[in-house]
C-alpha cells in the first residue's frame, strides 16, 4: 500500500444503454479527463450502468404481480411490479417488516430488494443486479488491462444498508484484477501479540472510498482509485463472493 491514495471521479460517460461498451467508454473518459492510469490503480464501477450496459432493466408495464406482491404492496403503498420483481429476484426472504424487504439474491448477497432499483434509471424500467457481477468484473478488468497496457483492478459497486448502523455505504458485489481481502491473520500487531482474526475487505473499502466522488447525483458512475497498489491485472484474482460468509460461519442466520 502507498503513502498516500487518491479517489479520482472519471466524468463524461453520459446516459449508458444495452450494449454500449463500457471499456471503450471508461477508456475514453478517462483519457479525456487526462486522468494518468498507472499500473495497481484500481477503477471501481457502479453497479447501475453495468446493468444498463448488460441490458438488466425489466419494463415494469410487463410485470404482472403475484397475490402476495399485491398484498404486500397494498398494505405498505408499494408499487406491485417493483414488489414481484423483489420475489422473482430472491432465493430467500430474510424480512418482510415496515415495509421493507431484506432478502437474499442468487448471487448470496444478503440486501434491501433484492438489489431491485429505480433510481437514475427512465421511470418506465427496473434495473436488477447484473446475472454475474464479478464476471462483469472481469470482463471490465480484461479490457481496461488491454486498452492501457497496466496491470489494473475492477471493482463493481453498489450501495447496501447496514445492520445496526444508519446510513448506506458503498459495497463491492463484483471484483477482478486484486486480491478482496487484506489476510493479516498470523502476523503479529505492534505490541508483538499474534493477530487472530484480522482480515480487511478491501474491496468494501475501494467502493466506498470511490462513493465519496460518485454521489448520487452527480452522474458519475465510474472512479479512479490510486495509490493503493491493489490491481494486479490478473483478473482471477477477484471474486466479491469470496466476501461473502458462509451460511455455517453465519452466526445471525
């Protein structure tokens, strides 16, 4: 890890839609910015506009709700389609309380809706959580290594609520191209003890680090993140899921 880290915000990507090229449109961006890419930075992507790029957007005029998402919906003022799509998404509901739905994704991601969302997206339209997020990564990690000839990582973002804390933090749900966790279990702390239990997400940390240039409104879905030496350019390296605890290592389940 360096000195010191700086989160750059890459503007001018503009509205994403299917099939647009992310990595040519980071690249660009990024070379418009006169951002200098140098070999261990680290480009954290928001979830949304790889959903738009991969097509993940449902048209809510085409969701018919179930009898439970009606229920649901009518007794909290929900909107039906969006409640059905949260359903479809799930492989388990962990809450259904107040109005809110925490549930598990098939991808293992424990998270409000399913990762089902509205915003910045055209009001006629859902966007899901993308089919593969650290394939996505990948993808992402092999093209921009590519197109600027360093060793790079990809972390891809999306915004989580967290149990027994206010407020929502920028999580990694997709990641290649870096190592997500910092293992320094077995090392020994300033005073010589031997530490136990200490392993750093890192890749939690790039993606809430990039959130503070992002926003939620300032229309800049992509950043820059430099300094830390993380990428390595191997874009196997990844895997947000191996952030995810094992169900039998779970102990709020």
């Amino acid at each position: 890890m360096g000195a010191g880290v700086q989160v750059l915000a890459v503007p001018g990507l503009g509205e994403i839609a299917a099939g647009d090229d992310l990595i040519a449109l980071i690249a660009n961006a990024s070379s418009a910015a006169a951002l200098a890419v140098d070999g261990g930075d680290v480009f954290v992507v928001t979830q949304k506009i790889v959903s738009k790029a991969e097509g993940a957007l449902i048209e809510l005029a085409g969701v018919v709700p179930s009898e439970e998402a009606r229920r649901w919906a009518d007794h909290w003022q929900k909107d039906a389609r969006l409640i059905e799509l949260v359903l479809r998404q799930s492989v388990r509901i962990v809450r259904m309380e107040r109005g809110v739905i925490i549930s598990e994704t098939r991808h293992g991601l424990i998270c409000a809706n399913a990762g089902v969302d509205t915003s910045n997206v055209d009001g006629r339209f859902a966007a899901l959580l993308p089919a593969d997020p650290d394939a996505s990564a990948r993808s992402l990690c092999r093209g921009l290594v590519a197109r600027f000839s360093v060793p790079l990582g990809v972390v891809v973002s999306d915004t989580f609520g967290r149990p027994w804390r206010e407020g929502q933090v920028n999580v990694a749900i997709g990641a290649a191209g870096l190592m997500p966790m910092t293992d320094y279990r077995g090392q020994t702390d300033s005073f010589g003890r031997e530490l136990t239990a200490s392993a750093i997400a890192v890749a939690d940390e790039l993606a809430a680090a990039a959130e503070l240039v992002m926003g939620k409104t300032s229309r800049i879905p992509v950043a820059l993140v430099k300094g830390t030496g993380l990428g390595t350019g191997r874009e196997r390296d990844g895997s947000a899921r191996a952030l995810i605890r094992r169900a039998e290592e779970d102990m709020f389940r």
